[in-house]
C-alpha cells in the first residue's frame, strides 16, 4: 500500500527529528589505549560541541589544545562538521591528544602587547597598562607567562592565561630594551639604557643582581641554555 502524500512527509520529518535527538555513547581515551571518559552526545553534535563537552569533564585549560583521532586519523580542524558527518557512531572510540595550542606575542609602540591564535589570528589577549611604548614581548619556556620590557623604564611578567599583570620589575633609570626568562622560568633578565643589566626573581619581583661595566646601552641580555650565566 502507498501511504498519502501527507502522511508519507509526516513521517519522514518525525524520523528526521527522532535521528537528531538521538544521543550515542563514545568512549574517549588516553594516547595510550586507558579509558579516560564516556560521554553522551547527539549524533547531529558537531565536533566542537563534543570538544567543549570533553573539555570540561577533563577540566582542561584553555591554552590546551584538544584533538581526536578516529582509526588512526585526527578529525579535521573544521569543526562545524557533524559528528554523522564524520563517520562517528554508536560505541565509537576516540583518542584525546593533547597540545600546547600555538600562540604569537607581539609588542608595539601602542603601549600594549598581544597574545593571537596562528590558527585563527584571532586576538587572544590584550596585555595593558604599560602607558608607554613596549619595546619587547617574550613567553617564558612554560608558555605560562609573558615578561615584556617598557619604554617607560620598567619590565612586567603577565599570566599568559588571564592577561592579569603579576609583577612590575622597577629599577632601572632609563628604557628597558629586552626582558626574559631564565630556561626555569625562576628569573627574568633585564638590558637597558641605563647601561646596566639586571636579574630579577619572577617569583618576587626582587632585583637579585645588577650587571654593571657597559659604556653605552645595553639592548639585550639573554640566559645559558643551563640557566648558569648570562
């Protein structure tokens, strides 16, 4: 029997609605093979809605990049694509992988530094309160951080992760050129105008050394790679 034409798309859209509400299982483990979470998602969920979802139940922080692999692939960075789309099923396993997401840090004479997505170029953060030109930005190794040198005579470390300011390094007389991290991250090293370097405690603030003989400016300072001298 043929059913009328009105039934007939009444119950394609009813199947149609049933198809889109219906949650699946999907089992997301560890690099190395360990179950780490199950979640309930609807197979109309795009990949972003499932990283989101996966994201706080690992409570993973925002400078994490989270990936999933099916059958030895890692699902494409398009994320409006549909978990259906993808080929993912009722049961399917999923391999969480990790990743520090990649960031660029610029300095610029509009009295700020800035933290952007290489992926997106979207602007991430926006690092104020210099009220002078930043003359340089670096990351500390960690990722964690951010030490930026100031035209206005002083440096700053900055939660790379909240854009709050944690420490003003203040000392020196004249414009800070270069601020960085030791290889732990534990100090910050300082080059300036005023002829001098200096080493700070990125813990405290407190300026541990000055490093004086330069007849003229100095404009950099950098750490050993073991962190022992500069």
């Amino acid at each position: 029997a043929v059913l009328p034409q009105a039934v007939s798309d009444s119950f394609k859209r009813f199947v149609i609605q049933r198809r889109s509400c219906c949650a699946m299982q999907i089992v997301i483990q560890s690099i190395t093979g360990e179950e780490i979470i199950a979640v309930a998602v609807e197979s109309g969920a795009t990949l972003s809605e499932l990283l989101a979802q996966v994201a706080a139940a690992t409570a993973t922080p925002p400078e994490v990049k989270l990936s999933l692999v099916l059958g030895g692939g890692v699902l494409p960075a398009d994320h409006d694509l549909t978990l259906e789309g993808l080929g993912i099923t009722e049961g399917a396993v999923l391999t969480l992988v990790k990743g520090r997401a990649r960031k660029l840090l610029t300095a610029c004479d509009d009295a700020t530094a800035k933290i952007w997505s290489t992926t997106s170029g979207e602007c991430l953060l926006t690092l104020g309160g210099h009220g002078s030109s930043v003359l340089s930005a670096v990351f500390s190794p960690d990722g964690a951080s951010v030490a930026t040198a100031c035209d206005n005579l002083t440096a700053k470390v900055w939660s790379a992760t909240s854009g709050e300011c944690l420490l003003t390094l203040e000392g020196h007389k004249y414009r800070v050129r270069s601020a960085v991290f030791s290889p732990d991250a534990a100090s910050v090293a300082t080059a300036s105008e005023d002829r001098t370097a200096k080493i700070w405690s990125a813990t405290s603030g407190e300026c541990l050394l000055t490093l004086e003989g330069h007849s003229d400016w100095v404009v950099s300072a950098v750490f050993s790679p073991d962190g022992a001298s500069v």
